[in-house]
C-alpha cells in the first residue's frame, strides 16, 4: 500500500514539475522571441563561470559581414541564456531578412548563429565556435534551444597567456599599407568579447558567384576519371567556417580550428553534379554562391565584477586576432542548388602556392572498363590525413585563397592556407559528399593524389592533423 502511495505521489510530483517547466517556457516565449540557452562546463563536467558567449549572424545587407546579435557571459552555474530585450538585434536582422529574400527561400537556404565562446584563466585564452543550427522560419517561431558547450582546459590554450598581451604591453605591427582601425569601446557586460576589425571581405561584393568545390586533374598515361559532388540529399548541408587564430593581426603562426555553421541548406534542396576527365587536363565542380571573410580582435574587460556579473572598467584591445572564412548566400532554384561545371583549374588555384602539396593516396591496376571502377569518398581522403576526429569535416574549400585571387586585400598572411570545411558529414544517411571515380587502360597501375594542406588545424581536444581539398590527380 505504501509503495503505491509513493508512486501516486511520485507521479503527481512529475506531473507538477512537468506543468512548472510547460508554463516556464510559455512565458519564455510568449514574448515573441526565441529563448536560446549555453550550458558551459570543462572536460570533466564541472561548470564554467565568466565564459563570454556571443553570437554573430551574416548581414542581409551586402558588404556589412557577420552582425553582433546578442553577448553575456555564463553565471556560476556555467549557463548563460538570451530572451526578451536581449535578442531585440537578432529579431530585427531576422526581419530583414524575411523582408529580403522570403519566408519560402529562408526555408531552403539560410543564415544560421554563429557563437563565439571564449574562456580566459591563468593559461591563456580557450576558444569555441559552434553555432544555433536552426534556420530563420525556425528561430521565427519562438523556440526553446539548449545548447552544451564543453572546454578540454587539459590541452593547450588556443593563445597562451604570454601571447595575448594588450596593446598596451605589445604594440602591434600595422599593415604595411595601413594601421586596422580601432573599433572603439565593444561588447557590454562579458569579461571579454570578439569584435570585428575594419570592413568584412565579400566576395562577390553583391549577388553570387562560382565557388568551385571540387576538381580532377588528369596528369596523362592512360588514366581517366571523374569528380562528383552530391549534397543535401536526405539531411542539412551546412556550409561551415574555418578559422584561423593568434597573436598579431597577421596571424603568422595560425591554429586552425573547426567553427559553426554560417549558412544551412534543408532537406528539400540538393544538388548533384560531376565532370569527367578522359584526357590530359583539368576541370571542376562549383556552386553559386558568397564567400565572406571578416577578421576579428579580442578584447578583455579591465575589471569585471564577478558577482555582480557585468564589466565595470572598460575594455581594451588585447594582441589575439582571428579570421573567419564562410560560404554564405547559396543560392537555390526550384528545390536545387544552383551550380555546374567548367574546364581547367579552379580559379584561386595559383593562389595555393606552398600551403598545400600533392599526397599520393594510393595505386590501382587498370581495367579498360568505359565506366571507371574505383571509386575513393572524400570522406576517406579526410581520414587518411586528419586525426581520429574527423567526423567535422569531409570537404575543405581554400576560401582564403579564393578572396586573394579574386582581388580581395585581407589583412591575414596565411590567407591561402584557411579553408572551409563543409560538414558533409560523414556516416550519416546522406550521400552528401564529393568522390573521385577513376581507371585506367588494362593491366596498367595508375595512381591517386590528393591535395592537402601543410599547415595543420587544432580541434579544442588537442588532437590535430591536415586539411584535404576535394583536389584529385590521376596519372598512369
């Protein structure tokens, strides 16, 4: 008799918990704006206090870049949480955008929130990106996210401490052509806040333009072969950043680092395409699209009251910068991607220069076959030069190399060397991803290359590795 008792009453409990927390998030979102929720904590769970979180979105207007939408900082418990008057920039960037391009486009291809969480201690500074994978009708319709967000403090700071001094400390090296402008007094109430340095870099400055993704070269022999790319076919494609960060406004010794999503294509939108290559020679696979690249200073509060939780002493620029490359505004048609074809190399491919070499992957015998028969996914390609975590990347775009052939000054001096990473990911029940289909003339060996990067990219974990393109040569 107890034990029903006690089961009744455990019930009758759940049932009024479970009402409290339905009138909690009603009354968090009868405002008419998203409620959006960061749990913070360290690689063995404990929570983080006075971790700044931010959140950027690309502009609707053209040549604007990414837009501060929201900043605070977790409270002892690790969380931090944006509603009501807090997310007023969010709302009126998202109505802009409605008003621009459409309920119905916004559903098959979006802007998503990039967030900036950042964490100082004695080490130095801790950084991630991730984002708020909701597109805009979503965010529209005041929902309730909750989002974790986990530091590995036992690997190394993405800046040490003896790296991030002020200016004051440090001087910084100008550009040769021109100093960066100050962005004056940023953020508000966080311990420490990104902002963004001189004009964002936009290519093209308005509309779209052809991103190529993928290409084959044909070094002659006897081999022939060809390079696909189908995307979005049963989940999200998210067009990912890279980003490339330290000390010093050139970043001369970049970390590279997996960031969040800046722009998401849906379910109902795919895309399909491939090029062969039968001779000597070269050809590629691109998509329309806008490639943004903004670069960003760390600024740290001179003294932030903890308890209260907010600045009380101004901010000043410290020497940590870092530059962001994204694939935004992909342009759709009629349930499509809009992309196609064309013959030679991609156009920023001088550009690579020493920042990526050719990788031999591997040797088969020739068939003869008119249909060639080995087939490699870009998804192994990344397995064989990243680390154990490459489930964040399948193709790599050199974005940075793209805004430099296209004319575009950025202010980075590894600019070649930082990519993309669209999370085609692998696994997933999608055949969102590129692969190279190849052979020869009968009984000869014919060979596969990759093009991947020399410059090696941090995951918050500590583990690191190498970049491939969706490159491929074939030789006989």
């Amino acid at each position: 008799m107890n034990k029903v008792l006690t089961f009744k009453a455990s019930c009758l409990i759940f049932v009024a918990i479970l009402a409290l927390l339905l009138f909690v998030h009603s009354a968090i979102s009868s405002d008419g704006t998203p409620f959006l929720s960061f749990k913070v904590r360290d690689q063995n769970g404990n929570p983080l206090a006075n971790v700044s979180i931010q959140g950027f979105m690309i502009s609707p207007v053209a040549n604007q870049g990414f837009l501060p939408l929201f900043n605070g900082s977790t409270n002892s418990l690790g969380v931090a949480t944006f509603s009501g008057s807090r997310l007023s920039r969010l709302m009126n960037v998202l109505s802009e955008w409605v008003s621009k391009r459409g309920l119905a486009n916004l559903s098959a291809s979006s802007p998503t929130i990039l967030v900036f969480a950042t964490y100082t201690n004695q080490n130095g500074v801790y950084f991630r990106q991730t984002s708020v994978n909701l597109v805009i009708p979503d965010l529209l319709e005041n929902p309730a996210y909750y989002q974790t967000i986990t530091f590995n403090l036992s690997a190394p700071p993405v800046v040490s401490s003896k790296e991030a001094l002020t200016t004051a400390q440090a001087p910084l090296n100008p550009q040769s052509q021109t100093t960066l402008p100050n962005p004056g007094a940023p953020c508000g109430i966080s311990p420490s806040c990104w902002v963004g340095v001189g004009s964002p870099n936009l290519w093209p400055s308005s509309s779209t333009g052809k991103i190529p993704i993928a290409w084959i070269d044909n070094l002659g022999g006897g081999a022939y072969g060809e390079v696909s790319v189908a995307l979005g076919i049963a989940s999200n494609v998210e067009w990912d950043v890279g980003l490339g960060i330290g000390s010093g406004e050139s970043i001369p010794s970049p970390e590279f680092e997996a960031g969040g999503t800046a722009w998401t294509t849906t379910t109902s939108v795919v895309f399909g395409q491939a090029v062969d290559q039968f001779s000597p020679g070269a050809s590629y696979v691109y998509i329309m699209g806008q490639v943004v690249g903004e670069l960003f200073q760390l600024y740290k509060c001179n003294l932030y009251n903890i308890h209260l939780g907010y600045c009380t002493g101004g901010y000043s620029p410290t020497n940590t910068y870092q530059y962001d490359t994204g694939i935004v505004n992909v342009a759709t048609s009629d349930g499509y991607i809009v992309g196609g074809r064309g013959s030679g190399f991609p156009f920023y491919y001088n550009e690579l220069g020493s920042d990526y070499t050719i990788n031999y992957f591997e040797s088969v015998t020739g068939t003869g076959d008119s249909t060639p028969n080995y087939k490699v996914y870009s998804n192994q390609f990344v397995q064989a030069w990243a680390s154990s975590d490459y489930g964040w990347i399948s193709v790599g775009i050199p974005l940075g190399a793209l805004l430099v052939a296209a004319g575009v000054d950025i202010p980075v001096a590894v600019a070649t060397a930082i990519s993309i990473d669209g999370a085609y990911t692998a696994g997933s029940a999608s055949f969102s991803l590129a692969w190279a289909q190849f052979d020869g003339s009968q009984g000869s060996t014919v060979y596969l290359y990759d093009y991947v990067g020399v410059v090696s990219y941090y995951l918050t974990n500590g583990n690191t590795g190498y970049v491939p393109l969706m490159g491929v040569y074939i030789s006989g």
